[in-house]
C-alpha cells in the first residue's frame, strides 16, 4: 500500500504578514526554512522511497531541505499541486479583504475547494501509483490540503493546517483515504510556533467558518 505525507510548506513573510498567497511565488523566510529543518529532522524518523514538490519556490525550498535531513535526492515537482489560486485577492491582508470582497462577494478568478481537489487529488493518485507500496513526501501547500481534505473526509471538521504540518494518506483500492491528519510521526509532536492557515489567510478563514 502506498503511503502519500503531504506536508505544508514553511513560513513566508506573506504568510507573517496575513497575506493571501495562492498562486503568487514568495520565498520562505528564517523561520519558514527553521520549520523545514525541524520537519525534515521528524520525517527522518522514517524511511522514505522519494519526495516531491509543488513548483512555487516557498514549497520547493522546503522540499529540498526536508530532502536534506531525511537522505533524499533532489525534489521532482508536481504543477498540479500548485498552491489553490485565490485570485484578485492574492496579495490582500485581512482589512483589505474585507473592504474590497465584504461578506458574499464573489473574489474575480478565486479557484473553489472543489476545483482544487479535481485537480490535486487526480495527481497525487498517479503519484502513488507510480511507485506501489513506497512511502512518499509530498510538500504542498495550506489551500491544497484543505481542499484534499474536504474531498477525501468531507464530514468531518479538521483542526490547524500550521506551516510544516504533516498529514498522512493511503492509496486504497485507487482512492485517496485521510491515515492522520497532523500525523505526529511516532507520537513525536511536530510544534511550530506559527499561525494556522485560517489565521493566515482570510478568504480560507471566512469560507471554513461557513462550512
């Protein structure tokens, strides 16, 4: 049975900042390569048959030092798993959102959930088949995972997606099935110290709060 970690990429200024991010290349920052390291150092823990990446730089970077710490060869990249497009809001804090997009207005060019899981999940199932019963790292981002999650375990409400947070899937019978979200990796905890992707972002804060 193939094993898929999707792990969040590290912390950003953007992200520091509150900014929307999707789509829009911003590199990590200190801290963000700081908790690559530290989820790197966890994942070694583990024996791993490859890692791959979102293209954006932010996710790349954290990839590359995970494959660092963990015995890996350079990063392959995956365009599929690209950071969830929110569209004129990219680059909004949280004021700006609400004065440009108030309550229900519709965001020009924002990707759905949905769209983003049609997208993603098909990816990540080629992945996993492509090397049947290996354990793989897939470093990606916030939006992405929400939408995985909200496809693949729609009935429940899950908690923080923090910057290099891990969360475990299984190739079951073709379909992506949810193993642990935040997996602790042999009950160590993984602690960042920064924000969750609902702190961080206000469109995926006000869409999570609806339901």
């Amino acid at each position: 049975m193939t094993s898929l970690y999707l792990v969040r990429h590290g912390e950003t200024d953007w992200n520091a900042q509150r900014r929307i991010q999707g789509s829009t290349d911003i590199p990590l920052n200190s801290t963000g390569r700081g908790q690559a390291q530290t989820t790197g150092r966890l994942l070694s823990r583990r024996e791993w048959d490859g890692i791959y990446s979102s293209p954006l730089v932010r996710a790349f970077e954290t990839a590359r030092i995970i494959a660092t710490e963990v015995g890996l060869a350079e990063p392959g990249t995956v365009d599929a798993i690209v950071e969830r497009n929110y569209g004129e809001a990219e680059g909004l804090n949280w004021e700006q959102v609400e004065q440009q997009f108030p309550g229900e207005t519709p965001v020009p060019g924002r990707e759905t959930h949905p769209e983003v899981a049609t997208r993603v999940i098909p990816a990540l199932v080629s992945l996993a088949k492509s090397g049947p019963g290996s354990a793989l790292i897939v470093v990606t981002h916030g939006g992405v995972i929400r939408s995985v999650l909200n496809a693949v375990d729609p009935d429940v409400a899950h908690g923080s997606i923090t910057n290099g947070s891990i969360h475990s899937f299984e190739l079951v019978d073709g379909s992506l099935e949810l193993v642990v979200f935040n997996d602790p990796i042999d009950e160590l905890s993984l602690e960042c110290g920064t924000e969750d992707l609902d702190q961080q972002n206000a469109m995926e804060s006000r869409e999570n709060l609806r339901g």
